[in-house]
C-alpha cells in the first residue's frame, strides 16, 4: 500500500476545534487482519484484539491513547457516555467509530489477584489505531486528540499503520516447551466437597470453583503466537488478547456474554461439559450422554432460567433458542441461544452489569455464590469476566467471557479452569473436568508440556 495522505479541510479542522478527540477512517487492502498482528511487535504491551466466534469481525486496538482500571460495568458506562460527546469524526463521507476495548474484572470486592500485576483490577483502551476486518472490507480508524497540530498527527498515525503493513511478518518461533503445576490440588478438592455441603445445606444452590496451573518457560511466552495458534486450534471460539505493559491476558473462549445490535441482545447459556470423543460415533455418544446426564442438566437449567430473568427487563421478549451441543476442538457443552429486542433505551453496559457473573460462572443465588467465592477463593482477575468491546458511536458491542484463557508475562503464566458445583457433584469428576478446561490453552501455548500437581 502506498502511504496515506489524510486530507483534513480547514473546516474540519475548525470543526475539531470544540471536541476533544478527532477520529479518521481509512480503508485498507483486503488481507488478514491477522496478519497485522503478527507484525506488531512494535506495539507489544498496548495491544488489545478480539475476534467473534463466527468470524463477522475482528478488531484489533493499539497504541492506547488512555487506559482505565477498577473497573466495573457502570464505571464503563460512564466512561463511555463521556467520551461519546467528546470525539468527531472527521473522514470525508464518514469513517467508523472508535472503540474502548479491554476487560472488566470479575470481582473488584474479591481477594487481590497479585499474579495479575497491573490488569488485576480491569484494563480497558482507547486506542489510537483501530483495525476493523468484517466480511466487506478492512478499515482503520485513526484517533488523535484535537490540538494546533491535529493534522501532523493523524498523518504519523497514518505513516504508522503504512509502515505496520510493509513491515515484513516474523518468522514464528517454536512454541516454547512448557513446565506446569496444578496449585494446591488438595485444598480445592475438600473445598469442592465443603461447596457441595453447604449445597446441600441449602445455602446456595450452585458455586463455579476454578482453579489455577502455573506455567512456566524457560524460553519466552509471546501472546501473539498464542492467539495465533489458538485461532488455528480452536472452532466456535471467540478469541482475544487484552496486554498491557506487564502482563498479556489470552484466551479461546466459546461463551458469549452478551453482544448489542443496534435492535437486539443475543447472549447464550453455556454449561455442562463433556469431552470430545476421538471417532465420530464417540463423540456423538458422548454428547447423546451429556444432554441426558441430570447433573449437567440440573447445572444447565439453573443457568439458561437465571440468564432469561436477567435479561427479560432489558428486551420486549426474550426467545430461548433450541438446546444444542457447543464443539470445541477439546470440550462439548450444553448450549442455548437467547436473544431479544432492545427495550427502548436500554444501554450494553447495564445488560453486562445485570447477567455478569452468569451462573455459569459466579452460582446461583449470585450474592450467596460471591460471597462463597470471596471467602474461599484467590482472586481471579480477568478470567471469567467480560472481555470485548464498546463504540463511542452508537451504543453496541459486544462481551464475552474470559474462558480457556490464560494471563502470561514472559516467562511465567497461570491458565484457569473451574466448573460448577451443584449438590451431585464430586471433587475428582470436578477436578477431571477442569483438566479438560485446561487443555486448549495447553495446547495454544506449547505443542510440548510436563504438569506436576503441588
Ligand atoms: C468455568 C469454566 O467454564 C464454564 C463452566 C462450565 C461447566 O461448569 O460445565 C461450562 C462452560 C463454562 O460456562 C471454564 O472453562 O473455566
């Protein structure tokens, strides 16, 4: 591509004048978004891309303009309705808008989650290169604060992305060989059993325990090559990265959490789990068992009629669509579509604040399942929270949940799993269970590893 010449008139620059920020959208040569990724190292430590299950879009953010953490749905919210008013588009015709992309953490209130180091806390971007692939076409959104050298700027933002797709692509290195170590093994199993106790004492009726494998490598762990390898390895999957200066938040999760339309929410109910078979006809079998077991059916049930009343005051109906099997490349699930129209004036982030955690994640009662969790459990960061992003244009987006993921820096990583509880469950199927939930992310960052259990 030759460089791009952005063409600002002096009204849009007298225009820029009474907003904060000046947007810019240029189209790019078809071609993989992907492939810009790889060749951005230059960018590391400010990358942030998130690409649906069904391949209609991938962003990809970089060069954060501000970042924001202690984040909860209605912090986003406010944050959003802000900026809304703050930046003007300024492309001839009309370009897109900017986004905020990143995750929310699962619990502010719960234990500190020290390993997260700097996206302990939530870590969402405004970035200044926006990269958009969408079946139409591939685009780039240029952000720059409005100031006496406005044009100066969208220009280098502009040389910046020209020198980004001339840069030549890095040959991928090995995937590192990898040690692992089921933490604490032993105490998670009796909290399972202490979980079904007071399950079965009534107070609560189910809690999602995860628990963590510390990874680590000798050579060094590069959060692209794993997105990479995790979006060769892993169907139905929604996949992302959310980096910041210390740590890089990767994952292949098949959950969506919810994603607005202009006219509607879609969001979906995804638990109980079975692995997948090694032949067809095994496989089939074991999804034919895994719609009929009770205990997958009582954990499912509790999920899909708790996500229909979160979400009914935020739709004119809601719709459940026909239970299905969800296949990824290592686990099957039970899974049910549920979408509905948008009630007038309803906003992505209080949709997000009302079904986060789903049951699938936090438990049913939610306040009894988070308290359980606080008590017992080490924080979680941004594993099984919202990940994804928000326009500053209309209100639409989208949040999946921070499944099958794993938080790395460069030569250390801890990958999470959990499962839920309900009053039939046992610890050393649970346990079994959360194995299986570490494998795609086993498999995405090495094609060779050693678990030790601590
Ligand atoms: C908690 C996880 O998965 C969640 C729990 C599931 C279950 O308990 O069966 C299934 C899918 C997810 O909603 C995880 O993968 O870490």
């Amino acid at each position: 591509m030759n460089n791009v010449k952005i063409s600002l008139t002096p009204a849009a620059l007298k225009r820029a004048a009474s907003f904060t920020y000046a947007a810019y959208t240029i189209s790019l040569p078809a071609g993989s978004l992907g492939d810009l990724v790889a060749r951005s190292a230059a960018y590391a430590g400010g990358r942030v891309v998130f690409a649906a299950a069904d391949q209609s879009l991938t962003l990809f953010g970089a060069k954060p303009l501000r970042v924001w953490q202690d984040l909860t749905p209605a912090r986003l919210r406010q944050i959003q309705q802000e900026l809304q008013v703050q930046w003007v588009d300024l492309t001839p015709g009309g370009g897109a808008a900017p986004c905020l992309m990143g995750g929310l953490p699962f619990d502010l209130a719960g234990q500190p989650a020290k390993f997260w180091a700097d996206l302990a806390t939530g870590y969402v971007i405004l970035p200044q290169l926006l990269f958009k692939q969408t079946p139409t076409g591939k685009t780039v959104t240029l952000l720059a604060p409005v100031s006496a050298h406005l044009a100066a700027d969208l220009q280098e933002l502009a040389d910046q992305v020209s020198a980004l797709m001339a840069a030549d692509r890095p040959v991928p290195a090995a995937p590192p060989a990898v040690t692992g170590t089921e933490l604490a093994v032993a105490d998670w199993m009796k909290l399972v059993d202490r979980s079904v106790a007071a399950i079965q004492a009534g107070q609560l009726r189910k809690v999602v325990l995860a628990r963590q494998l510390a990874v680590t490598t000798g050579a060094h762990f590069d959060p692209v090559a794993i997105l990479h390898r995790l979006a060769a390895q892993q169907v139905n999957t929604y996949r992302f990265l959310v980096e910041s200066p210390q740590r890089a938040f990767v994952g292949a999760t098949p959950e969506r959490l919810v994603k607005a339309t202009a006219t509607e929410y879609l969001t979906a109910s995804v638990a109980g789990s079975a692995p997948r078979g090694a032949t067809p006809a095994a496989d089939q079998q074991l999804g034919a068992a895994l719609l009929a077991d009770p205990k997958n059916q009582a954990e499912h049930q509790i999920v899909v009629q708790r996500i229909a009343k979160l979400l009914a005051p935020y739709t004119t109906a809601v719709t459940i669509g026909a239970r299905q099997l969800l296949k990824n490349r290592d686990i099957q699930h039970i899974y049910h579509p549920l979408a509905g129209p948008r009630q007038a004036g309803s906003h992505l982030l209080d949709v997000v604040a009302a079904l986060h955690p789903t049951p699938a994640l936090g438990g049913e009662p939610r306040a009894a399942a988070l308290a359980w969790l606080r008590e017992h459990e080490a924080g979680r960061g941004l594993y099984g929270a919202p990940v994804g992003w928000l326009s500053l244009g209309a209100d639409e987006g989208e949040f999946v949940v921070g499944l099958r993921s794993g938080v790395f820096s460069a030569q250390a990583g801890r990958l999470y799993a959990g499962c839920g509880i309900v009053a039939a469950s046992h610890a050393a199927t649970e346990r079994a269970e959360t194995r299986l939930k570490f494998q795609p992310m086993l498999r995405g960052i090495s094609d060779s590893w050693t678990i030790k259990r601590n």
